[in-house]
C-alpha cells in the first residue's frame, strides 16, 4: 500500500509536459521553435507547476517526418540551435529543479542516416544486416503484406541492390534491424551519450516495433476494418509489431539506463491494455512508464471511461506506475475532441488520477485543433493519405503566448499557421484571470503537488453512472479527496453509498463553488468538476 512515507521518485511525483519544439517559441526569427526559445519559456513553466519536460527530436535530420527521421543520434539540428545551446538548456532545466526528458527514435532511422547509406550501398556492406532487407518472392512479389503505418506497402525497393528494405513508417524511415547486436549496441551508446550529459530520460518511440517476426509472416486480415479507417488498419500487425523478443531489448535498455541514477525510460505503445501492461517488465525491469493512452482513445463517455480507470488499475503489475495522457502531438486535441467546458473537466481527470500525468503544450490554455488549408498541409501522414483528416497538423500549431502579430511565437511568420482565436486564447491573456484554463491547470497542479493522497495516494473508485465519475484518493494520515466528475452537459444528482459523508470543495470547474459543503448527496451542474476535502479525521 502506498503511503505518504514510501519513496516515490521524481517520475512519479512529477507532471510531465510535452513540447514539440518546432512549434514552441521561435528565439531567431526563421519560424521554426528552437532550443533557446525553450529556455525563455522554462520561467513560465516553472510557473505553471510542471516538473518535467519532454522534447519531440531535435537532432538533425531531412524533416520527413518533422524530426522522426533521425540522421545523426548525437547531434542538435541547426533550425533548433546547437549543442552548446543544448547544454545550456539542461542547465537551467536542472537549476529550476526540473527534469529533461528526450525523444529517443530507436525504430528506425533517416535513409539519409549514414547506418543507411551504408547499409544500401552494396549487399556486402557491413552494415547490411543493420537494416530490414529481404529478397522479393520468387514470383517478383513484395515480401510480404506488411503495410505501412503511413499509407501503402511497408516495403521499398531498392533498384541498386535488388532487394526490398522495410520501413514501417515513411520510405525515407527504414527499420533498424534489432536482431541485430550491433545496431543494439550502438543505439545504446546514443543513449549514454545523452544519460552522461545529464539527461534524465527517454520517451522512446514506437517501442512496439521494434522487432519484427524473423520468418516476416504475412499479417492477418482485420475483419473489422471499416472504409473510413486508415489503409495501415486493413491488417492486425501481429507480425510485424509487439513481438515476444521486444521484451528482452526493453530490458536492455533499462539495464542502460540503471546504470545511472534515478532516470526513467517512457515506452510509447499503442496496444490494448493487457498488452501494454506487459512492458513495465518482468519483475519491473522494462519501461517504467509505458504511455497509458486510453483518455485519448476512448469515446468522451463517462462508464466506458470508470470503467477503463478500474480495468487499467486491475491490470497494472505488482509495483507498476500508472500514468494518463491527455494529449500529443500525434492526436487531435482534447479541447477539440470534447469542447472548451469538457477540457476543463479533462483537465481535473488527469491532474487527479493515479499516476504522472502527461500535458501537451498549449492544452493549458485551451488550443484546438487549427484548421490547415488543403495546399498547407505539411504532415506526411495528410500528404500521403487520401484522407486529409488524418494529418497532424491540426494539433502541432505555434503556442499562443500574446496577443501580437504571430501570437508572441516569432516575428516571422510560423511554419504552420497560428490558430484565429489566438487573440483571446492566449497565456498572457490568460495568466492573471482566475476563470481561466490557464488559471484552472496551474491550480490543478499546485494542489497535486501539496497534497500526498492527490499526488502519490492510493485510488478508490466510488460512483459511475452515465454521466458521472467519482473516485477517492487517500494517502495514510493525510487529508483525502473525493473528486466528482460531471462528464455531460447536463446537470447530475448523485448517492454516494457513504451518504454521511462530508467535505469541502476544495477546486470546482466553476470556481464560485470552492468552499461549499458538500455530502454524499450532491447534485453537480453539467460539465461540473469537484474536489472535495475530506479532513484526515473524518475518513478511515
Ligand atoms: C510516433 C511519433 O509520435 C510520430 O510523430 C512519428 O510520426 C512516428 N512515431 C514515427 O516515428
């Protein structure tokens, strides 16, 4: 059981907030975020409460895919800065007590990476075997059905040397092969060049890929495929991903990072939750925390998500930490998906369950998605799809900061467009104003971060019907919380089965209701959020 006395590390204690730097501040005027536009903004985040930050890559790299086409593990792309500006940001990440985490892409790499210009080269090259090459079938075809995740066949061919390579993602993304020591090898000596300059973990993408089925077995069918679904989603890729030996390689990288003190690895998975759950590890040496993505997938439906909360909380592993995400850079946002008096609500779910919540820039001031014009689209997962909704874009845009020309990100004009409403949605206009979202997540934080049982506690759930979700959280000695979620627009009663039950709101959606009493027979407005106090001595 936890209590407040048990050592929680800073990856559990902490709020993690994602940037995606291209689109964060613009220090040089080129339109394009960078490293030293990130340092002028550690001050606000400070401010906001956030104890952790993780950048989207920075290396150098040809920008297919926006910086997850990696040509060199060790360096700083130009457009973000340079490794002096590097280390002066995990300096004054560090003297402001926060944490630094990475983007690491061991997956695959740029074709423009020199492993790749290598390995294509020639059939003998040493550096063959470091990617996915196969022979075609002996009637010409491709090697097999493996699409990919971005439209079409996962395999390219190269004329050169007559074989097809593999890449999951773009053509300019071929697959590192994994089965490979070397290429595991050298992936880990990118990550102790990064862990000795003092960084403090890796998101590490696309975990579940990273190795393939040795005899490249076709993928099934997906009998559910509907139509409007995304080419890639025509095939279960039980083949192609979350293979057994993935799981020795995770633990290989833990090994690496144990080497150091205290630093955590992130797993991105997209996998049904039983699957997820098994990269934490045997006996925890895996990811420690594999991204629960579930808030983002599920419909806005307040069983479906009780009920998701419960099942995530049963399954977790003996020592398991949970954690939740609300938003990134691959999906639409939660303001968009939900609406403005929803994403308030979200705000108070993911700031109050167990477990390091992760923030997506700009989520903190209600950003949604932008609409991009067809001959703007810049994402490859809307350029090379027929279905233009499926670009990311939409959620990537500049951080609204003020209220000037281009929203305070540069004086140029961004990369991609900054959303109209930026004049009213922004952090300066939002700052100072306790009605804000701004206002409402600083608080949210500041709370989680004062109160044991909000930020370490155990969780109970307590009340789920079809528009509300309610759940304690307690921590021995300490004062417990009830939170009641309201997850409709329509006003909700409820009977909590401990009907004498009694606190005080602590932090409401609508603020003018902090201090009321409440007991175990509430009624909450529609999109009503409360956190209710309930003193150490009047809970057991
Ligand atoms: C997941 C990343 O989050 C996404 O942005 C990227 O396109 C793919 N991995 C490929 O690296």
């Amino acid at each position: 059981m936890e209590t407040p006395l048990s050592k929680h590390l800073w990856w559990q204690e902490g709020v993690i907030y994602q940037i995606y730097p291209r689109s964060y501040k613009d220090s040089n005027q080129d339109g394009v975020g960078d490293l030293p536009g990130i340092i002028k903004r550690l001050d606000y985040l400070q401010w906001l409460g956030i104890t952790a930050v993780w950048l989207s890559p920075v290396y150098p790299s040809p920008m297919a895919d926006f910086g997850y086409d990696i040509s060199d593990y060790q360096g700083i792309h130009p457009l973000f800065g340079t490794m002096q500006d590097f280390d002066r940001l995990i300096g004054e990440v560090h003297r402001r007590g926060m944490k630094l985490i990475l983007d690491l892409v061991p997956n695959h790499t740029s074709d423009q990476h020199p492993w790749f210009l290598e390995s294509r080269s020639s059939r003998d090259n040493p550096k063959r075997d470091w990617y996915i090459w196969s022979d075609p079938k002996p009637d010409g075809s491709l090697p097999n059905n493996w699409l990919s995740v971005f439209g079409g066949s996962g395999w390219e061919w190269d004329e050169p040397t007559q074989q097809y390579y593999y890449h999951a993602f773009l053509k300019e993304q071929p697959d590192l092969n994994w089965r490979n020591p070397a290429v595991q090898e050298a992936m880990f000596s990118v990550m102790r060049f990064w862990l000795d300059k003092g960084v403090d973990g890796f998101r590490v993408d696309v975990m579940w890929h990273m190795v393939k089925d040795a005899r490249f077995r076709d993928n099934p069918v997906n009998p559910n495929y509907q139509p409007h679904m995304a080419t890639y989603e025509q095939l279960l890729p039980v083949y192609s991903t979350d293979q057994p030996e993935v799981h020795e390689l995770v633990m290989k990288m833990r090994h690496i990072l144990d080497e150091y003190p205290e630093r955590m690895m992130i797993g991105e998975i997209y996998l049904p939750i039983q699957q997820l759950v098994t990269y934490y590890g045997i006996d925890g040496k895996g990811a420690h925390l594999p991204f629960n993505f579930q808030l983002l997938q599920l419909p806005w439906d307040a069983q479906q998500i009780a009920a998701a909360i419960d099942q995530y909380e049963g399954v977790l592993p003996a020592g398991g930490w949970p954690n939740w995400v609300l938003g990134n850079h691959d999906q639409p946002r939660i303001t968009s998906r939900v609406g403005k008096e929803q994403a308030r609500v979200a705000a108070m779910l993911l700031l109050t369950l167990r477990g390091t919540p992760t923030i997506y820039y700009g989520d903190e001031i209600c950003m949604r998605d932008v609409a991009i014009p067809f001959e703007e689209v810049q994402d490859p997962q809307g350029l090379n799809m027929p279905d233009k909704n499926l670009s990311r874009d939409p959620s990537r845009t500049p951080m609204q900061w003020d209220n000037s020309a281009f929203a305070g990100f540069s004086e140029a004009r961004p990369w991609l467009r900054i959303a109209q409403n930026y004049s009213r949605e922004n952090v300066s206009a939002q700052q100072n104003d306790p009605g804000t979202m701004l206002t409402l997540y600083r608080r949210l934080i500041q709370l989680r971060q004062q109160e044991p049982a909000l930020m370490t506690g155990e969780y109970t759930p307590v009340y789920a019907d079809k528009q509300v979700i309610g759940y304690m959280r307690k921590a021995g000695g300490a004062d417990a919380f009830l939170i009641l979620l309201n997850l409709s627009h329509r006003p909700a009663y409820i009977r909590l089965a401990d009907e004498q039950l009694q606190g005080t709101v602590e932090l409401a959606t609508y603020p003018e209701l902090e201090g009321i009493v409440v007991s175990g027979r509430i009624n909450l407005n529609g999109d009503e959020g409360i956190i209710v106090r309930l003193k150490a001595d009047q809970h057991s």
